[in-house]
C-alpha cells in the first residue's frame, strides 16, 4: 500500500537511505519533507505496516523533480517501485505538471529500465554527477505537455 510519509516512516526511509545512496538523506532532512508543501514524499508499507521502499519528489510550479527511489532488498522484484512511480506520476498528472524528471546512476541498468518501460526519455548526461564513486548521471524526463 502507498501512503504518504509520516514522522513514523522516517527512521526506516533513513536506514533505506543509507543502504542505497552513497550520499544519504540525513533523518533531519527526511523529517522537514513531512510538511514541506512542496515537496510529495510517499512510502509502500506491507501488510504489517513495514516500510518496503520510499520516493519522494519535489514540486516546482507545474515541474515535478524525483529526489530518490528506493526498495529494500527483501522487497525488490515485487512490483514496489512501479508502484511508487505510478504514485508519483499520478500526483504529476493531478497537478497538471508538463514533466517528471531525475536522474539516475548511468550504470544503475536496473533502474534505468524502469525508466525507460515508464515512458521516460534519456535527456542527456550530467558529467561526474556523482561521488564515492565518482559516475555520471543519465536524465530521464517525462513529458505530459509542451512548455
């Protein structure tokens, strides 16, 4: 099930953070998007109300940027993430935005082809994007409208 992130997610979303980004949000940061207006933060939580994976994206006018997409292990392969994405591409479409964008380790194949199976388009390569290890992103945007 996807809800909306609460205080009570944030210390799983925050250990998920680490096991998955070599840059991680810290609980404080993860914590004041709870509120933030703009900002649309989301979790899947399993029948026993654990959390399986997170994403959040912030909203800038009618332009949707994804933060982080994220899946423990246990829960991978299991249709989590497609659902987290179709969660965020609906709020996309609920506010009328004219795109979703991120970017993404450009090895990261996995995700990549999620991506790519969503409709997003490679928009191009921010060089050394990346640290620890150093590696290039990849830009994936959708387009709901020209503008």
């Amino acid at each position: 099930m996807i809800v909306k992130m609460d205080y009570c997610h944030v210390n799983k979303v925050a250990e998920l953070e680490k096991m998955c980004f070599s840059s991680p949000w810290s609980e404080s940061s993860l914590s004041e998007e709870v509120e933030n207006e703009g900002a649309f933060f989301i979790v899947s939580v399993n029948e026993k109300n654990e959390v399986e994976g997170y994403c959040g994206m912030h909203i800038v006018l009618d332009e949707c940027y994804i933060d982080n997409i994220a899946v423990f292990p246990e829960a991978r392969n299991k249709g989590v993430a497609k659902a987290l994405l179709e969660a965020l591409e609906e709020k996309a479409k609920e506010i009328n935005a004219c795109f979703l964008t991120l970017e993404v380790r450009e090895g990261n194949q996995r995700a990549r082809h999620i991506y790519e199976k969503f409709g997003f388009l490679n928009q191009g390569v921010r060089k050394n994007f990346y640290l620890n290890p150093t590696e290039n992103a990849v830009i994936y945007t959708k387009f709901y409208k020209e503008g």
